[in-house]
C-alpha cells in the first residue's frame, strides 16, 4: 500500500478503535448499576456516572434551549469534517498529526454518537484530591480529544522545527 493511503488509514483505524473503546466503556458504566458511584483509589480516582448535556467540562449543561442539541450535533459534524479534510491533506511525513486527527476523530465521533442516542454524553472518570479539589468528569473520548489537541499544539511549536532540522542535516548529508 502506497505509503499515501498507509498514514490516512492508519488515522482511521486509531479514531474508529478510540471509537470503540470509549463506547464500550459507555456500555459498561451505564448498564452496570455498581459502577455508577464506585471509589477506585479513596481521595484520588471515582467511576462517577454522569450525564453531560453540555461540551467539555459540563459547559452549556444547564442551558435550557431546544436549538442545544442540534447547535452541537452540527459543531460535532463540521468538526469531524475538518478532521477528515486534514487526514486527507496533511503531508506522509507528519506521523505525529495522523495520531492526533486519529484521537480526535474517534473521540468526537463517541461523544456524538452518545449525544445522537441519548440527548447526552456519558460521563465517568473523576479524579479529585480528597474533598477539596475535582476535575469535571469526563469520558474516553474526552481525553482522545484532549490528547489530539495537546499534540497538535506541540507539532505546531517543536515538529516543524525538528522537521527543518532533519531537512538540513540530510541536504548537508547528500553534498
């Protein structure tokens, strides 16, 4: 396979496994009653099921709008949009941004789906410090999607310069 196709596929293959892994998670933490509040490391880390009407970190959770639900399905459309036009565009060379696009291919397309079926997402990992500190509960697909960003922001601030680095040394190389 032409080393073209190789890359994009492999940006497929990783969303549609994040895909699956985030939903069923999903599954398991919503048909399993005992997860739905289950301690796993006392203080630190809870399995705390959640539905999240809202975007990332439980924003819009309280808006009360029948355009909500279509305003973000759309966002999560246009989004998986521009992630395929990206794993369509984006040069053989740049391993590190097919990654990304394939964690944020497979974590928008969990958290759209759920919200498609259920009018929510699910939410279910809560980490915390005792009782005095707790970052918003998230799911799989969130933390592909934060993962993806992170990624992307650091090839666009050390990848190019490595890339430009690697260029000259193989130019110095071939005189």
């Amino acid at each position: 396979m032409a080393a073209f196709m190789r890359m994009r596929l492999f940006a497929i293959i990783l969303g549609f496994f994040v895909f699956i892994i985030d939903s069923a998670s999903k599954w398991w933490v919503s048909n399993t009653l005992a997860l739905h509040y289950y301690p796993v490391l006392d203080g630190l880390f809870t399995i705390h099921y959640v539905r999240n009407e809202g975007i990332a970190f439980g924003l819009f959770h309280t808006l009360e709008s029948t355009w909500k639900p279509i305003v973000l399905s759309l966002m999560a459309v246009i989004a998986v949009a521009i992630v395929l036009y990206y794993v369509w565009h984006t040069p053989d060379e740049e391993r590190r941004v097919f990654v990304s696009l394939g964690l944020l291919l497979g974590g928008i397309l969990g958290n759209f789906v759920d919200r498609l079926f259920h009018g929510y997402v699910i939410d279910f990992l809560e980490f915390h410090w005792q009782d005095s500190f707790s970052w918003p509960t998230f799911n799989i697909a969130d933390a592909a999607i934060t993962t993806g960003v992170v990624l992307i922001i650091f090839e666009s601030f050390f990848g190019r310069q490595q890339h430009a680095e690697q260029e000259t040394e193989k130019a110095l190389a071939d005189e």
